[in-house]
C-alpha cells in the first residue's frame, strides 16, 4: 500500500504547482538579492522550491 500511496502524492502534486510558483519565485528573487546567483542558479531554486513546496502540500493534504 505504501507504493500506491506514494504514487497518489504525485499525481497530487501537479495541480499543487499553481499554489507553489509564487513561494519559488519569491525564494529565487531573495537568493538573488541577497548573494546575487547566477541565472541558471536562480532558475534551479525557483523550479525546486516549487516542487518541494507542490510536494510538501499534497503530502499534507493525503495524510491530514
């Protein structure tokens, strides 16, 4: 059951992403401010922000 739960989480998490791209766009924007990164840097931090915090949402959102 742990793999079908697993797999349910992820399939949750896409429409999670329309909540999560402000926060990934705001995290880059201070990174960028406050230790001025790269580009591609700042793009890895938005995309993975965003799909931790897609992530961390559906996960709260199955087990609560």
């Amino acid at each position: 059951m742990l793999l079908h739960d697993f797999i349910i989480i992820l399939v949750m998490t896409f429409p999670m992403f329309l909540f999560s791209i402000y926060p990934g766009i705001k995290a880059s924007e201070y990174l960028d401010k406050k230790y001025t990164i790269s580009e591609s840097q700042k793009r890895v931090v938005m995309v993975s922000v965003t799909f931790l915090f897609a992530l961390t949402l559906s996960t709260l959102l199955f087990y609560v």
